[in-house]
C-alpha cells in the first residue's frame, strides 16, 4: 500500500520531523516494512508492506495510529463537522445479521469539480482521479481514513433499499462491466428492482455516479468480515473496499465517514444534504480479554513492569483495567485481530520493539532424541553414491502421464495419483518411479556434452491406493554413456548393463533390482530405500585382530570362456583355498584380443596370503596349484 | 701417392667423419658401416680391388695408405658405436622411470545436490542443542495442512490457484509448507509430552505450491521448519536458539535481527533477518545495500495450534521457525537462477556439490 508522507504528517504532525530512512526502520520494527520509496506529485510515497491481519492499518490515519503510539505523540483530531441526522428520504431495510449498520445520507449535487489537490494525492497513490467529486471523495476517504464508503446515483434507485442475501440466480453487472450470476451467500444492496451493488465489494453499473447524476445516496456501512471475504473469493473481485472490510474495518468509523464525505461533498461539488439518518448499530463489541502478566513475561523474554503494558496497550488505542497480576483489556473497535491475550503480549513486545528481547538458549530437559534409522540411511546411501561418482538430482515430483505410462506398474493407476488443477500437462501426475525424471536429467546432460552419466535421486514415489497415493522413499539410479578415457590408466569403453549389475551389488543389496536399458546407451534401476541395508548403528566397529605378517601375491593370468562367469570362477577357487589365510581373491584385468584364441579371452587374477606366521613359498606354490586346478576344472587354462 | 687413388675413394674419406656423426641411431650407424667396410660394394672393397690391381712397384705404398684408411674408418665407426649404445641405455633407463610431474588417475567425480547438502548442514548445526528430524508425507490432508495450523476456513492459501489437490481425493493435497509434520509430530507426542519434558525437532522437506515456473519460483521446493515445544518457552529462546543457529551457518560475527509480521499459526509472529554475510552488513547487490538479508519467519506457536493437537497451552509453550531452502541457497551460493537447482546439469552439480 502506498502512503504518502504529506497526508501521513497530516495525521500525526510528529512523523514531519522524521528522515524517510528513519521514518522508514521505525514502520519496519512495527512489522511494516517499506519496499521502496518514489517521489510523486512533489511528495514522498512510500510502498508499505501490510499484513493480512492488520486491516486498520491500510490508511494514512491506520498507519498514523501505529507511529503516534510508538513516538509517543498525539494525531491530529479528526472532528468532522457533525451532520444532523434527520427522516429518512429513502428507506434503509438491514435483513441480514451480516450487514448491522449502514450510515447514509441523500444530497443534491451542485456545480464543482474535485480539489487539485486531492486529484494529485489520488494521482501519487496511483488511485486515478475520476473527476466526479462523489467518487473522488469516496477514494479520497478510503485511502486517508481506511473506511470503505460509496455514492449511488439516488435518482436511479427504485423504491426501498434492502441490504440482503442475494437469492441464487439474481444478475448485477457490476462497475467493471461484468455481468454476475450471484450465489445466496451473498450480500447485496439492493432496491426493489433487484441488487444494486455487491456489499462492500463493488457496486452496480445501473445506479452508478456519472456526469449527469444529480443526486447522491452515500453509504457508509459496516459489513461482515467473512461474508465479505467469501464474496470477493467466489467472484474473484478483489477490491480496494473488499480487501478492507474483508479484514475488518472499523465500524466506529462509519458514521464518521458518512460526515465527512457530506463534508467534502458540500464544499467541493456544493452539495446540498437532504438529509442523513442510520439504520441499525454498532456491532456488539468483543467481550475484554484478560491477559496474565506472567505471559506478558514469557512473550518479552524477561518480566517488565506491568504499567509498561498497560502505557503500551493504552497507547494503542486500548482500554485497560488492572487487577493483581493481570490486566483487563478491551481492544478499541478499529483492531479486529486483538482476540486473546497472545495477541496482547505481542502488543506490548512490539511496542517496546523485538530488538530488545533478550537472547537465552532453552533449557534442554530430557537426552536428545536420536535421527530416525532410515533418515540416516539415506544420508549414508547419498553419501556413499557420490563418493562413486554419482551426482544427486532433485526433480519435480510430478511428471506427465505418457512418462508416467512408459514406467507404468500393474496395480498403480494413474488415476489415482492425478492432480485437479495441475501447473501443465507435464506435471499432471504424482509419479509412479524415479526413472523418468533420471531419463529426462540424464538426457539434458548429453545434449550439454557429457561424456559419461551418473545420476541418483532420492524421493518419494506414489502408488495409488483407496485412501490416497501412499509414499514410498525410493532410490533411483542412472548410468550410461563413455566410461574411462579421461586418464592414461583407463581406457574408454562404453557403459555396460552389467556395470549397473556391480553397482547394485555393491550398495550390498540382498536381490539385484531390474536393469533397464533407457535408451542413448543409458541403463537404470530403481528400489526402495527400505530394501537396502541399514546403515551400521555402531560408530565404533568391533576390533577384529590383524597379522603383523607380510602378506604374499600372486598372479594368475588365465585364459576363460567368454560366457565365463566371474563369480563362479571365484567361488570355486575360494572353495580350494585355506579361509584364514586368503585375503583377497579379485580379477584386476581384464583382456579381449584377436590374439587370443577365438571364444576366449584372458583375466588376471590376483590372490594375496596372509598368516599370523611368516608364509614359506612352497606352501603360497601349493594354494596357487589348487587355485588353477579349480580354475582348469571349469575349463579354463593358464595363459602361456 | 694420391694422384694414384680414384676421386670418389678420395671424396669417400674425407665425407666420413660428417656422414659418421650425422648417425642418430645404431640403424643408421649399421647402414654406414655397410658402405664404408662392408664386404660387397663398399668403399674399403673397391680399395682392396685396387690394391689388387695396382703394379706390384706401388703395391707397398698403397697398401700403407688404404690400410690407414680402413683402420680411421673402422675406428671412427667403433666409437661411434659405444656412443650411441650409451645413448640408448640411457633413454630406456628413462623410459622406465615414473614421471611423478603426471597427474594421477582421475577418479570418477560426484556430488551431492546443493539443496539436499544445506539440510544436512541445517541439521548438523541443530543436533547439537537437542534436535531431531521429523518427516510426513507430501500428499496431505487438508486437516493437517490447513486447520491444525489455525488457518482458517476463507483463507486464500486453501484455492485452487495456490494449492494442488488430489482428483481422486478431494480431501488431499500436496502439502504447501512441511508445517504438517509439526501437527502430526505434536499429535504423536501429546500423550507423552509430560513424561519427557517437551520435544524439539527440525522437519526438512519438499512442499508444492502453484507458481509458475520462473528464474525466482518453482511449483516445488525445500522448507526446513524447526519447533520447539516446552515449559516456560518465550521469545527469549527462540532469539537465543536462532542466534547460534545463524552464528554456527553464517559465521560468529553474524547479527541477527527480529521484526513484527504475521503467520496464523504463532503468536507473536517475527520475520528474522541475518546481517548479510556476503558483504558483512556493508551493503552489497545481495541485501539491496540494507545490510540485512531475510532469512525465515518464526514466533511462539499459537495457542490453536497446541491445542488442536490435544496440548495445553496454560501448560505448554513453544516456537517454530521455517526457512526456504532454496532462497538460502541461491543467496549463500549467488546463483542467479532457482531453474538450475532442479535441470540438474552435471556442471552445475559438479561446481556447488563437492564433498566436504
């Protein structure tokens, strides 16, 4: 909201003295921070960030209030000239609870047009003036005054007004053009012809002010808050009168409006009042609020005097009574979001200003609870997956039903995962697997350059279920591209479906998961998080005993099938092999030539011993013989 | 005597010593051992064939002159030789020493997502005062993410243009704010509340709310919400709590700085700000020359809040705090762009995600 420092100093003259910047930190420790400041109209406008609770505050005399109780200066009074009510002219009937008082008066209009002035007030709030003194005057009250009010043309007005539900079905082309079906939920102004306005939303194109209007029928009313907000959210109108009455306006204000805007009709437009008259009263006001001066000390951090309380909420406009440790208060009628005594205390904090609370850590009673097992396991398994050259995504949690279609599942409807309103096609549904969202990554990498793919994400995926898509922590993982050829030690190949095959097993997994090619030589595979391996609880493993021996290796360089699988060939060589003593069985190289005889090709194999003795060459001669003997038993030979 | 010998034996014996150190390598050292000494066709055969030939009056002299040549040539071709043999041990010496100036085998390089590294960073710096991690589901009921915070029934965040929402189950939605966790957790909790003195946790997570896609906004992004719930508990520990929390992220000279605003579900609510750790409160690009950079929204949890979750607030009190991940992210790291958190390009991963 724009305020303006002019009209702000004419409300409380001390802010004049005041530099922007300090006007400026001092509206942001009330909790109003300035996001920027212009100059317009010869005068200074600032941008005030205004909260959703703090209706009373969206005017200059709302935002005055706020810097007259923290500077501890008076505001100007605000004495209108009283007007005398009198008959009513037209009658007024209230039959709904939502709207309980409504303040108005009828004037003919005479010759004048808006006060430059006010024009250019209007024009440096970015309100543009219309030229019409009872719609300007209007404009000028709301944003000085915060008090929503409107001017009909009275001459087009037929018979009783009535402020009512709307019937379901009613029509009122409203004052942007729109024509609306109105629901019975809302509350209308309307005369015998039916609804002339939408109630403290917008009024009605048939009985607007024009040129030619020559007599005015002003309202200055009091709505309900709720039915306000429902109204402007169900016709999507959301207007400077609804934003304000939908977050509560000041009822106390509305006869005072309706004088004041009397008043600026007579000595602008020279208008003559036929006469003013309400119908109704004020609402009931809300009963006080008892607030412990105990949580007056809790809520600033350390126990103050009480009477600072009582100054400070005085100071806001409140009325305050004072029992033992307690004080009674009773909100003036313009704070709609003062309803218990948190609201109170944090009346009192702000006042005195959030800077001072004092800084103290809690007090911890009770040990710590430990991290969940499975938040930790992630962690490990995210940890673990980079430190092999893996690189974590994070991707959108929805993707479009044909990606979704490509992965989909027996027993995973989309259906069920299908969002209402989604941002596009694209994001339509929850999804059933990480691989799409991985497929799409890994693509994007490709298209950038890179040579090789290694991609994981950690996240949830949804399956479809009677009471909603039930989450499933899921682990994802691509893989694809040229592998090696960065150093002199690795030569480039490309990535195979059985590298993911070792991934796999690597991470410990008790079932190898499904590999799936994806397509551009990339390859996949996805699991529950909840099927790997726990991350050890143990910080400190248990202490296995070492040999201080030398250890002995041997090679052993042989010629296999090319089916020959490796894990076969090894069990089978461990099995000959004294338990205690292998420390190591691997296959270091692997070598596929033309050289080699056709279907074969060569594998280095590497054993390491060690005893808690020195080991004697005969003995590392005898395991090597039983090695190969177990290797040429499945048909392979030692490479000449 | 000379006038005796052809021209080519003459011009033969005075190219040698050039032609013999032209030799770069034992090949080219045989080829010339070849022309000159060899035994068919060389330079030292034609000789002999003269010597053959000459009258036997000049036989003596002849022999003394193409003896001599031979023997330079055959010297000259020796010690050439031995030159060379060394040359070539000393090469393959070294070729068969390690140059330590190569660089080692480069090992295959990953990352941590930057967004998923600061939770875990949050989360180490909160461990040490006590807390743990609380996670819920993404997909929410309406309850839980809107009623049990006190936000009520008209508020704007609950339509359709701000919340995604469930086909199949109009009563679920995709939760905007990981503060759902914070209801289920204190409804988990209330029974045993008295027994361990109150409860304190942090709730990573990923929320999803209607933005369009933009270089600032994202349908879904990363909250880490924190809450505290005890006896006693005032603003004073939350000032406390996010002074060291702030101080342990950002450095030990960081300031912190509460303002006044408004969140249904605290009272009082507070906007928190950092001293800018970019610039050190100078005033940089980063915090708009303020000095201060927004960093969370926090305040006591509002009495509704406690008590739809069956807790006493006569009794009970706490805060809660809640952070964007992402906005920290892109202040901390200056990336101009939140699209990059989530294209994933191995580049960008590779620049903000190195292991610690």
């Amino acid at each position: 909201m724009w305020i303006d420092r002019k009209a702000l100093a004419a409300e409380i003259p001390a802010a004049a003295a005041l530099e922007t910047r300090q006007l400026c930190e001092l509206l942001a420790s009330l909790g109003f921070p300035v996001d920027g400041v212009a100059v317009r109209e010869g005068s200074e406008v600032l941008d005030v960030d205004i909260t959703a609770n703090r209706g009373d505050a969206m005017s200059h005399r709302g935002m005055a209030r706020e810097v007259a109780a923290k500077l501890q200066q008076p505001l100007a009074p605000l004495a209108p000239p009283s007007v005398t009510e009198g008959a009513p002219r037209i009658q007024v009937r209230l039959e709904s609870p939502a709207c309980p008082l409504y303040a108005t008066a009828l004037l003919s209009l005479g010759e004048g047009a808006t006060p430059p002035e006010t024009q250019a007030f209007l024009r440096a709030l970015e309100a543009l003036p219309k030229h019409l003194p009872a719609v300007d005057a209007s404009n000028d009250l709301l944003h000085r005054y915060g008090h929503p009010t409107h001017a009909f043309d009275a001459d087009r007005i037929r018979g009783a007004v009535s402020i009512r539900q709307a019937k379901a079905g009613e029509t009122l082309v409203t004052l942007d053009g729109v024509a609306r079906t109105l629901a019975a939920g809302d509350l209308v102004i309307a005369d015998e012809a039916g609804p002339i306005a939408l109630a403290g939303v917008m009024g009605g194109e048939g009985t607007k002010v024009t040129e030619s209007t020559r007599r005015v029928l002003l309202e200055s009313a009091w709505f309900d808050p709720k039915s306000v907000k429902a109204t402007a959210r169900r016709h999507s109108l959301h207007t400077d009168a609804s934003h304000r009455f939908g977050r509560g306006a000041d009822p106390a204000m509305a006869a005072v409006a309706r004088d004041l805007l009397v008043h600026r009709l007579q000595s602008w437009a020279g208008a003559t009042l036929e006469s003013a008259w309400t119908v109704g009263g004020l609402p009931p006001a809300p009963a006080p609020v008892s607030v412990p001066e105990a949580l007056l000390t809790r809520v600033a951090g350390e126990a103050r005097p009480l009477a600072e309380g009582v100054e400070a909420l005085r100071r806001l406009g409140c009325t305050v009574e004072t029992q033992p440790g307690t004080l009674v208060v009773q909100p003036p009628s313009w704070r709609h979001d003062l309803a218990i005594p948190e609201d109170l205390a944090e009346e009192v904090l702000r006042l005195r200003g959030y800077e001072h609370i004092p800084s103290v850590l809690p007090p911890l009673e009770g040990p710590p609870l430990p991290l969940a097992a499975e938040y930790l396991q992630r962690q490990a398994v995210a940890r673990r997956l980079a430190h092999l050259g893996f690189h974590q995504t994070v991707t959108y949690g929805f993707i479009s039903l044909d990606a979704d279609a490509a992965f989909a599942v027996a027993g995973n409807p989309a259906e069920g995962r299908t969002l209402v309103n989604p941002l596009g096609q694209e994001y339509s549904v929850m999804r059933g697997t990480l691989l799409s969202s991985l497929r799409s990554a890994a693509e994007q990498n490709l298209r950038q350059g890179a040579r090789e793919i290694r991609l994981f994400e950690l996240a949830p995926t949804y399956t479809s279920g009677p009471q909603g898509p039930a989450e499933q922590f899921t682990l994802g993982l691509i893989w694809g591209g040229t592998l090696g050829g960065e150093d002199y030690l690795s030569p480039a190949r490309p990535v195979r479906e059985a590298d993911l095959s070792g991934m796999a097993r690597d991470l410990g997994l008790a079932r190898l998961p499904e590999i799936r090619a994806l397509g551009e030589g990339l390859f996949g595979f996805e699991l529950p998080v909840a099927d790997l391996p726990q991350a050890g609880a143990r910080i400190i493993p248990t202490f296995r005993a070492f040999s201080r021996f030398p250890s002995v290796e041997r090679d052993l360089s042989l010629l296999v099938d090319l089916g020959q699988s490796h894990e076969t060939l090894t069990v089978a060589m461990r099995a000959v092999l004294p338990a205690g003593i292998l420390q190591d069985l691997r296959c270091v190289d692997v070598f596929r030539h033309k050289s080699l005889p056709e279907g074969r090709q060569a594998w280095l194999m590497r054993l390491r011993f060690q005893a808690d003795r020195t080991l004697v060459g005969d003995e590392v001669d005898g395991w090597v013989a039983s090695a190969l003997a177990a290797a040429e038993a499945l048909g392979a030979k030692l490479r000449a | 005597m000379e006038h005796l010998l052809p021209a080519e034996i003459i011009e033969a014996g005075r190219a040698f010593p050039e032609a013999l150190a032209a030799c770069g390598d034992l090949d080219a050292l045989l080829r010339l051992k070849g022309e000159y000494v060899g035994r068919d066709g060389s330079h030292a055969a034609r000789l002999m064939e003269l010597l053959k030939a000459a009258p036997k009056e000049q036989k003596r002299d002849l022999g003394a002159v193409i003896n001599g040549l031979k023997q330079q040539w055959e010297e000259g071709l020796k010690a050439r030789q031995t030159e060379l043999e060394a040359a070539k041990k000393q090469l393959n010496a070294l070729a068969d020493r390690w140059d330590p100036s190569l660089p080692p085998p480069v090992p295959a390089r990953g990352a941590l997502h930057p967004l998923n590294r600061l939770m875990d960073r949050l989360v180490e710096v909160f461990r040490p005062l006590g807390f743990h991690v609380e996670e819920g589901p993404e997909v929410e009921t309406e309850a839980h993410n809107f009623d049990g915070l006190n936000i009520p029934e008209d508020h704007p965040a609950k339509a359709s243009s701000d919340t995604f929402y469930l086909a199949a189950h109009p009563e679920l939605l995709l939760r905007t704010h990981t503060s759902p966790v914070q209801v289920r957790t204190l409804l988990r909790v209330a029974p045993q509340l008295a027994a361990s003195g109150g409860i304190r946790f942090l709730a990573p997570g990923r929320v999803y709310r209607k933005d369009e896609i933009d270089p600032t906004h994202s349908p879904m992004f990363h909250q880490v919400e924190g809450m505290l719930v005890g006896r006693g508990i005032g603003m004073q520990h939350l000032k406390g709590t996010l002074e060291y929390a702030l101080r342990a992220l950002f450095g030990p000279h960081t300031e912190i700085r509460l303002r006044p605003s408004y969140f249904p579900f605290v009272e009082p609510g507070c906007e928190v700000d950092v001293s800018c750790p970019l610039c050190d409160a100078k005033g940089c690009r980063v915090c708009k020359g303020s000095g201060w950079v927004e960093i969370l929204g926090a305040g006591l949890i509002h009495p509704n809040v406690l008590r739809y979750a069956g807790i006493d607030p006569a009794e009970w009190s706490g805060w809660a705090f809640g952070m964007g991940v992402e906005r920290m992210a892109m202040m901390l790291s200056q990336t101009p762009d939140l699209r990059l958190f989530f294209e994933n390009d191995q580049r960008f991963l590779n620049t903000m995600g190195g292991l610690d």
